[in-house]
C-alpha cells in the first residue's frame, strides 16, 4: 500500500487479487468535507511513468476507467463507494486485460 497526501486530504493505494484479476483501490479520505467546501481538489494517478490529467475527488467510474485507459493500464472496470467512516470515497479498479501480478498505480 502507497499513501500520498493532499491537503488535509489523504489518498491510499492498496491492492488485492479478486478472480484472477488484479484488483487496486484508491482510497480518498475526508475527501467529502473538501466536495461539500466546494474546494476543487484532484489528484492524479500514474502507471508505469504515464500520468492522468487532474482527477476530481468526486470523479465518476466511468470517467476514471476512461483516464487510466488514456494511460495505458488496458481495459478496467471501476466502481465507487462513499465510506462516511472516512468521509470519503473507495474506488475498486479491476484490471480485466493485464493480467498477473501488475506494477502498483501511484498517486
């Protein structure tokens, strides 16, 4: 796990093995606060040297799996959860066309 801060804002990166796929999450936390603020805050995500553009905290799935395809990680599926425990968000990213044990994203 690889954690980066923000601001007051922290981002993990964790990573486990779901059905043969590798499955990595990026975690937000006390990222609602920052939303609720309206304070525009982003993050950015690399793989293998390849950054994203400036992500939003409140980034949808589908716009996430779209920016990591940009970046070359292949074909992700992504899902989001809010955790108020954390007052942020979970982002789950499956990797559904590399497979095997997959260098780390990074904030």
């Amino acid at each position: 796990s690889s954690t980066a801060a923000i601001g007051s804002t922290s981002v993990e990166f964790v990573f486990e093995a779901y059905r043969g796929y590798e499955v990595q999450s990026v975690t937000c936390e006390k990222c609602l606060g920052a939303v609720a603020d309206d304070q525009e805050q982003s993050f950015r995500l690399s793989y293998l040297g390849n950054a994203t553009t400036e992500l939003p905290f409140t980034i949808t799935p589908s716009a996430l799996e779209a920016a990591l395809q940009e970046i070359g990680v292949g074909e992700v599926e992504v899902s989001r959860r809010t955790d108020r425990n954390i007052q942020g968000y979970e982002w789950k990213i499956t990797f559904t066309s590399l497979l095997g044990d997959l260098p780390l994203l990074q904030p």
